[in-house]
C-alpha cells in the first residue's frame, strides 16, 4: 500500500462497465487509500460525466468522438483534462501520474492500452482476460522484462493467485478452476437451439457484461479462463482442469505436488478479487456481506458436458495448438457473441463460426504481434462472412 497520506492511484480502462462501476465501489469505501487518476469509456458519457464528477480524476477518455463535445463541456467547470478516440487510450496509459491499471475493457480492445501499461512498468490488474487470450506470451514477456506485477481479477485466477501466497518454492501440480456451469446447465442442444438473448444473458449467481454473460453461458469463459491461467501461472494445458461447481464459492483451487489441495472461497461478489488486485498485498477491511454455511447446505462438483457445450473443447484445443490458435478462437467468438446479441444467429451457431473460423485461418506458431493484429482481423472478416452465408 502508499505510505502514509499517500493514496494509490488507479487508472480504470472502461470505468462504465460491470467490472469498471464495482472497481470505483470499492474506491468509495477505501477513499483514504484509493483514488481514480484515470477513467475511460467507450460511448457511455453520460455515466462517464457523473463518475468524473463524483472522483475528480486527472484524466477521462471517452472512446466515441462524437460525444467529445458533450464531456468537455459538462466538466469544463473542473481540471479533468477530457481525451476522446481509440488511440487516446494509449495516450493516457503512458502517463506517469498513476501506478495502478485496472483492465476492465472488454474484449480485443483492450490489448494496446494495456500493453502500454506493461511497458511503462505498471501494476496491472488485469480483469481483461482476453488481452492473455490472443497475446498471453508476448505480454507476460514485455512484463517480466518491464517488471510490470500482473495481479488476476478474474475470480477464479484471483483464488489460485491467493492460494499460491507463500508458495513460491513449491511446484503446482495442478490448478482446478470451478466454474458455474451458467444459465442452461443441464440442457441439451434441443433446449439451446431455441434459446434466446435475454435468457442468456440471465446469469444465475454473477452480475456481468453482456458479452461475458454469454460467454458463460456457452462455456467459453471458462476456456478463455484456462488459457488465462495458463499464462498467468506458467502452466502446460494437462495441469489446468475444470469442474462445474453451480453455487460460486469455491472460486477455484490449487494441487500441490504432496497431494495437498488449497481453495479460496467466499460470495460471488467480484469486488473482492478487485479489491484484493487493488490493494495488494494488503487485504483492506470492508463491510461486504459474509459468506454463511447456513445458507449454503450442500456445495456440489460435477463434470462439465463437453459434448453440449463444444466451446470449451474448441478452446481446450487452442489451449494445446498454443500459436495464433486462441487468438483465432477469440476474434470468432467476439464476432458470433456479438452477432447472437442482436439476434441474428442462435445460440449454436456461436459455437459453429468460432469452428469453421479455427479450421480455416493459417496456422502461426510463434507470432509476433502484428501477425496477432493480423490473425484477429482474418478471423473477425471470415467469422462475419460465415455468418451471412
Ligand atoms: P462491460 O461490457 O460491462 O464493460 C466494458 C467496458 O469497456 C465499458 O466501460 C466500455 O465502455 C468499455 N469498452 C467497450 N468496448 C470498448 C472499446 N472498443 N474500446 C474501449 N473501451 C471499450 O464488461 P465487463 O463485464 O465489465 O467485463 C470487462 C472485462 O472484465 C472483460 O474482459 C471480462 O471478461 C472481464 N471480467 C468481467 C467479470 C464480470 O463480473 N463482469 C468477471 C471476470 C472478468
Ligand atoms: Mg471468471
């Protein structure tokens, strides 16, 4: 933590959404430690005013440049120096006025700036999951060499990060990331077929993103998840296991080489794993609500059922091809998720465009970053034309 009057400063990419709103939560109940330095959005200005208006941060992007206008003037009356456009989001990561860069962005879009964070030597706490999805070896490298702390807020990287607290000298034989299972766990491809976006994006224990909602829905979260964690924690793809655990409280779990498994549990709240990435290596006391056994009789583990929901095959074989192959999967996915939550496909058809789009883009084994730029631009034109046939 700062030392003493010293707050730490927290840049926020993409402050309006899920993860952004319960990050500057936690901000307001730890205000004499915390503040927001930065704050960014990408067409929600109105909620980007009132939260510049609320925590006074140096800086605000707002990524659609048409409501440039809109934000300057409604904080014209403040310091808060306002940026609008994609590129300005590298702009302000490159400043040197905060130490902490929450990647709450959703999606591809979040690469750049949070490469840039890396760069500059930041504490990076990476919520963005799919920045390690298509390019998990180039930045975990330009981190090492930058000496940029990656802390995971992703729930369940989050638990395994904690398990490994104290750790450092013993090998991981395994890690086992829980997973909810979603709103349609159970179903079969006769019930999926018909399911629609609403119902989909009704997540039974989180409050989510609409994108990641979905992604829950079908599984492919949790294969992000295990690339994730791959990356995350130097792992080989036999050392990453998933089990469906329906009630959230065991958000995940380490095995050591002795046998000895250690869980982290607690609510599902994500403003936990963002406090702890916040505040780390300091738990901050607050008043969340407590988990109670009480209410909780029976906490149940089974299989997943990778034969309904294939995503988690598609990227389990990602996970194995290593190369462009996950960012493949993760440029169709953004495309087809995108393209069921206006209606225009089905439930199903998410898991046939990220298939074809696997099967039919170049294989590259060690790419540099513009051939990622490139491979995710390939698979985003062909997963679109796939989806007009
Ligand atoms: P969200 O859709 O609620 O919010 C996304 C934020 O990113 C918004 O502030 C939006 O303005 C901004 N944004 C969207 N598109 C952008 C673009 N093209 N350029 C710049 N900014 C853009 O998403 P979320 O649920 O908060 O998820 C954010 C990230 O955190 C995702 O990668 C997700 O996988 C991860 N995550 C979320 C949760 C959760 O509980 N919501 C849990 C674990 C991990
Ligand atoms: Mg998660």
């Amino acid at each position: 933590m700062a030392e003493e009057g010293q707050k730490r400063r927290i840049a926020i990419f993409g402050s309006t959404g899920s993860i952004g709103t319960q990050a500057l939560e936690v901000i307001r109940a730890h205000k004499n430690v915390l503040e927001a330095e930065i704050l960014t959005a990408q067409t929600n200005a109105d909620l980007l005013i009132k939260q510049a208006l609320e925590f006074l941060p140096n800086a605000v992007v707002i990524g659609d440049e048409t409501k440039y206008e809109q934000v300057k003037d409604a904080l014209s009356a403040t310091s808060i120096k306002v940026f609008a456009g994609e590129n300005a989001l590298e702009e302000v990561a490159d400043f040197d006025t905060y130490e902490v860069m929450l990647t709450a962005i959703v999606g591809f879009a979040g690469l750049k700036s949070t490469l840039k964070g890396v760069k500059k030597g930041k504490v990076i706490a990476l919520s963005n999951k799919e920045t390690l999805v298509v390019a998990g070896d180039i930045v975990m490298q330009q981190a090492f060499e930058n000496r940029s702390p990656i802390i995971p807020v992703d729930s369940e990287h989050s638990a395994i990060f904690q398990c490994l607290i104290g750790e450092a000298r013993n090998p991981i034989e395994k890690i086992i990331l829980t997973a909810s299972g979603g709103p349609f766990l159970g179903k079969k491809p006769n019930f999926l077929v018909n399911v629609k976006r609403d119902h989909a994006l009704q997540h039974p224990n989180w409050s989510m993103g609409a994108k990641i909602s979905i992604d829950s829905a079908t599984l492919m979260n949790k294969g992000l998840e295990m690339i994730e964690a791959k990356w995350l924690f130097n792992l080989k793809p036999e050392q990453i296991e998933v089990v469906v655990h329906p009630q959230s409280i065991v958000h995940s779990l380490v095995q050591f080489e002795d046998g000895s498994l250690k869980a982290q549990m607690g609510l599902p709240d994500m403003k936990l794993p963002i406090q702890y990435a916040l505040g780390f290596p300091e738990r901050m006391k607050n008043d969340f609500p407590r988990f109670n056994f009480k209410k909780y009789p029976s906490l149940t583990f089974e299989e997943p059922d990778y034969k309904t929901f294939r995503n988690l095959g598609l990227a389990i074989d990602a996970l194995k091809a290593g190369g462009n192959k996950a960012c493949v999967l993760n440029a169709a996915n953004e495309i087809a998720v995108w393209a069921f939550l206006k209606n225009r496909i089905g439930f199903l058809d998410i898991t046939a465009v990220v298939e074809k789009t696997m099967d039919k883009i170049s294989f590259i084994e060690n790419p540099t970053l513009e051939e990622y730029y490139e491979s995710d631009g390939e698979a985003r034109n062909f997963a679109a034309s796939v989806m007009k046939m």
